[in-house]
C-alpha cells in the first residue's frame, strides 16, 4: 500500500481555504500513486477551534466542507480528514474525528476517546468518542487513532489517563488491526520530536503493526507544529520522516523502501530559530498583514527578534525604530544601526527627549500631590511608555504588527514596563531566558557565517538604560545564575529547593518575583511557545493571591 500522509498548514476558521488546500494536497499525492491520504486531525478547520466550535454556523460550515471534499473526489484515493462532526450524544457538542472521504461520500471513521486537559482544554468544547474506528482498505485493517490515543498503555513515555482503565489503543490491537493511522496536531516543543518518535517506535514494534503519523505544520497564534510526519514498519524502524517547519506530501510504500527519511534540524538552536521564523510568518500573514515594526534598544533581545522578522517576513516588510533617550549610550545607537544595514532593514531614528519633557511638565500638577520615595521608578516607566505609544502609532499608520521582544526571565521576574516594552501583537521570544536568547543569538551568527549581530551587543552587560548608568544586575541576579532558578520554578513539580547549588535567599526572592509578576504577564502580549511550560494557557496562578515561600 502507498499511504500519503499530507502535512498541511491551515488556518483555524477557513473551512473552505483548508478544504482547497487539502484538494491540492490529495491530487499531488495521486499524481504519485498514493492509495489511502491522510491529514493531521482537525485540518479541515485547523487547529484548536476553541469556541468556534459553539457556533452553529461553524458545525454547518464544517458539513458544508466535508460535502465540498466529497463533491471535489468522485475518483481518486480515499481520504481520512481531521474534521469535527455530530456527537454520538445528545449533548450539542461535536467530536474530533476521522472522516473517510471517498466516491463522492464521507463517513465518520473514528471519534476521538481520549480528550487532553492541558493546554488545548478539549474536553471543554468536545465529546468523547467511544472507541477507535478500524478502516478495512485494500486488504489492510487500519486503526484510526487521534493524536494522543497513540501514547502507550504501559507509561513507558508520559503519563496518560490510559494507565488505568479504558484503552482505546490496546481495544484497537485486540480487535486486529495491520496498521495504526496516527492523525496528530503536535505543537512543537524543545525536545518533543525526538521523544515524539521513540514513543511511536515503540508502539509499532510493541504491537508488531505499522504505523503512520502525520502532523499538522505551521503556527497557530502561540503553538508551532513542526510537522515532521512518521512512519515505521513493524519492527519499529523508521521508514519515513517528512520535512520540518514546512508542508510536504510524504509518500509511503509499504512494499518497497518505504519513503524519504528527511533530515531533523541539525541541533537544537536550529529547531527553535525555524519555530519562530514559522510563528512570526504564519502569525503575522494569518493575521491578514504584512509588515512589522520592531523597537531596536541596541540590546540582545531587540536585536534577535529583528533577525527572526526579517528571515520571516522578508526584509523589505520590516522597520526597525530607534528611540534613545538621554540616557542611551551611543553604542546603542551605533549597533542597531549597523545590525539594520547588516539586514538590510530600513530604520526609523525617533529621539524621545522631547517628549519626555512635554510628558514631565503635563503630568507634574498631579505628581505634586503625591511624595516621592525611594525606588520610585516613575519617570523610567514614562520612558518605556512613551516608546510603547510611537511603536503602536507607526503600527497603525503602517499597518504593521509590532513585535515584543521581552524575553522569559523578564516576564517571569515582571522586569518589564506594563504599557511600555510589553507593548507588541505577538512576543516573538516570550518563552525563550535570556541565557537562551544569547545561545540563539550566537548560533544564528555562525550559522550565516558572518557577524550579522555585532560583536558589541554580545560583550555589553544588558542594561534597559533608564537612568544612568543602569544595568540589569542592579535589579536581578546575573542571568546565568537566575534562569536555572527560575527554571526549575516554573516547570511542574519543581521547588524552590532546586538547583541545589542555588543561594537559599535568592531562590526565596525568585519566588516572590515571580507570584508577584503575575498581574504583568495577564496583560501582555501572546508569545510563541518553545518549551513545555510557556507562560500562559500553561501556567495558571492567581494574580490577587498570596501564597509565597515560608
């Protein structure tokens, strides 16, 4: 059997712009032969609907799109689509599911058992399916199974709610199946593919089955799917790897060679730069724009995420906005500047003095009735807010997007201006530390084989140059010694008693920044994700909360 598995990258809500991009995906995969095409799950209205699927013109929508399909494959091979449909309980909620489309007809395969409860929260807008669908096809029992119903009954990778009862994966073994179909939408994270292929290895040579899994590609607001799609014969060797961070149809032939094994990213740095090149691009263009803006301080983390545009969005798309104030050094200047032209992004000098002034003298009746006191940090927030209120402006005018460029530790720590540096439609480094942010950085040097990011921004201590002199060790541990800290916080299951090495009172303080920066991170922009515990849908704590370290 040739099985194309189609990695697609689709916008969550375009039923028909998805319908069509399968379309062209199945007549590539029947140019080439294919017997059976699969999409990754939900593909016919992309990924993590959300309350989309609460509204009944978007269930008809979805009916509307499968009928499309259906219409559109009179001949050719069949093809199982990820699409939601009717429960099979009374309950007005739709399921996840497996459709079979084939001679101008679809059927439901397989509704999705397993619901995750993380960060996507399905189990909030679908029912459960009852049990995995077996498609009969050529000869061949293929079991359908959705992302996460592929994890092992026996724990060996994660944990699943499989440990103890139900198993939709075993029920679909005991039935006899030749084949398991894996349709998956796997949000890219640092480490996940590796362990994603081990887990699927072992399910194969387990069960003495093939196996096919295909994933979605392409960012979703804060996700990236790397794609990336699998196959293994029943040994569990790899017969197949699809392209990462891009669309592909990937042929698979169970009679021959198999298919084409395409290359992981060669290192980890490489995995995450292609993730945010593909976040910002898709985030930015499913937005229905362009064009971004970037606030370049002189700093690492500025100059990083204007790397990242310009890869992503072409060069000509971006500008880059200079703001110094009295307080910025000229090698701050001097280095965006040359980073720019090393780019070839055009720049924009907006010296913010002037405004600080006429801001000063407008605010000073009401800051009279109120005492100053130490660590006032008033006029430094002004500053941030005043480059917040020009970026947001030329955004407007320009129908751009600014991009944040906060990095994890400052968000973590709430070092940061709310309405000033949080400004921005999408925090391209939001789940990178700043310890991360100068390894990419220096990867992505090496990799073009030219000093692209001057040499000057890697010697020079971070500083937000809000007053003189200032320096991000006034205000924080080094960075070195802080983002191992605030690692070990952050992921579940750690404590403040991690790392070990770590000074008691300062992983104490850690702590109380980071409940304390709460109310910070609730109002800043959405980031791309990276790790498995990025700030947002996977970290809940409350912001007028009180628990702390004793």
């Amino acid at each position: 059997m040739k099985i194309a598995l189609l990695q697609c990258n689709t916008v969550t809500g375009d039923v028909a712009g998805n319908a069509e991009r399968i379309l062209a995906a199945v007549r590539e995969a029947a140019a080439q032969g294919a017997d059976l095409c699969v999409t990754p799950e939900l593909a016919l209205c992309g990924v993590a609907p959300g309350s989309y699927l609460r509204a009944e013109d978007f269930a008809e929508g979805c009916k509307a799109g499968l009928q499309m399909l259906a219409d559109a494959l009179q001949d050719g091979p069949p093809l199982l689509v990820g699409a939601p449909v009717a429960s099979v309980y009374a309950s007005g909620l739709l399921s996840n599911a497996a459709i079979l489309v084939q001679k101008g007809r679809w059927s439901v395969v397989s509704r999705k058992v397993y619901q995750t409860y993380g960060q996507d929260s399905e189990a909030r807008f679908f029912d459960r399916g009852v049990s995995c669908g077996i498609l009969a096809l050529d000869g061949w029992r293929l079991g359908v199974v959705l992302c996460q119903e592929s994890a092992t009954e026996d724990g060996a990778f994660w944990k699943t709610q499989y440990a103890s009862g139900h198993n939709p994966l075993m029920e679909l073994v005991q039935r006899g199946v030749d084949a398991i179909v894996h349709m998956a939408a796997v949000p890219f994270s640092k480490g996940v593919q590796r362990l994603s292929e081990q887990m699927l290895s072992h399910v194969a040579a387990r069960h003495h089955v093939h196996l096919f899994s295909v994933n979605m590609v392409g960012g979703n607001d804060s996700r990236v799917y790397n794609g990336q799609s699998l196959a293994f014969d029943p040994t569990g060797q790899i017969l197949a790897r699809g392209k990462a961070f891009a669309e592909d149809v990937l042929l698979v032939d169970t009679a021959g060679s198999g298919g084409i094994v395409h290359p992981r990213p060669a290192c980890l740095p490489e995995a995450i730069w292609d993730a945010l090149t593909l976040g910002v691009r898709d985030f930015v263009h499913k937005c229905g724009l362009e064009k971004a803006i970037v606030a370049l301080s002189g700093g690492m983390d500025s100059a990083l995420v204007l790397c990242v545009a310009a890869e992503a969005l072409g060069a000509d798309n971006v500008t880059a906005v200079l703001m110094p104030s009295p307080y910025s050094s000229e090698g701050s200047v001097s280095d965006s500047l040359e980073l720019a032209e090393n780019l070839g992004v055009r720049t924009l000098t907006l010296p913010i003095e002037p405004v600080m002034e006429s801001f000063s003298a407008a605010l000073a009746p009401g800051l009279d009735l109120f005492e100053t006191f130490p660590g006032d940090t008033t006029f430094e927030n002004l500053q941030a807010r005043i480059r917040g209120i020009m970026v947001s402006s030329l955004a407007n005018r320009a129908r751009a997007l600014v991009l944040n460029t906060g990095n994890k530790s400052e968000c973590a720590v709430g070092y940061s201006t709310l309405y000033g540096d949080t400004v921005g439609a999408l925090g391209v480094i939001a789940d990178l530390t700043k310890t991360e942010v100068y390894t990419l950085a220096g990867w992505y040097n090496h990799h073009r084989q030219a000093t692209i990011i001057p040499q000057a921004i890697f010697d020079k201590a971070p500083s937000a140059e809000l007053r003189p002199g200032q320096k991000d060790s006034d205000s924080l541990p080094p960075y070195d010694v802080l983002d191992p800290v605030l690692e070990s916080l952050i992921f579940a299951g750690q404590t403040a008693a991690q790392p070990q090495d770590a000074d008691e009172g300062l992983r104490k303080e850690v702590r109380r920044k980071l409940f304390a920066a709460e109310f910070k991170r609730r109002q800043e922009p959405l980031g791309l994700h990276i790790s498995r515990m990025p700030f947002g849908t996977g970290w809940q704590v409350p912001v007028a909360g009180r628990y702390r370290m004793p």
